[in-house]
C-alpha cells in the first residue's frame, strides 16, 4: 500500500459517512452506505458500533479488527467543500 493513501485521521458522521484525512493531506467524506449490506461490514449497520471505527494502519478499522481497505477510502473519497 501507497503510504500516501493511509488514514491519516477518520471521524465517523451521521448516515454511516466517514470524515477522512489521508496522509498525502486529502480530506474528503466516504460513504460507506453501498457497503452494508455485505456480510463483513454488516456490523457497521448498528450507529453505536459504527461510532467506534478507527485507525489502524492506514485503514478504517472497527473494534473486531475488520476493516476497509486504504486504496478504497482513496479511491471513493468525495472531496470536502468549504461552507
């Protein structure tokens, strides 16, 4: 994995989007919507749980370890705009 498409820093938004920072200093939103209903990620589908994601090495991880792929959060980052 590129380093430059590592997480950097996620906080989870309401509606199971994901605030992303990369470490090539892209930040965007992921929507991690299209990917509930797979069986690996279905446990994002309860708010509280999805709540608790975090960092670990480079990719969106949930507490039991399962995680999304740094290329993915790259690859369907949707740029922030300013307000």
């Amino acid at each position: 994995m590129p380093a430059n498409r590592a997480a950097k820093t996620i906080k989870p938004l309401p509606n199971h989007l994901l605030e992303v920072e990369l470490a090539d200093g892209r930040r965007g939103v992921f929507d991690l919507k299209r990917y509930l209903h797979l069986p690996a990620l279905a446990a994002f589908r309860d708010e509280a749980y999805f709540s608790q994601v975090g960092i670990l090495l480079g990719a969106a991880t949930r507490p039991d370890g399962q995680d999304i792929a740094p290329a993915t959060l790259a690859l369907e980052l949707q740029a922030l705009h300013p307000a």
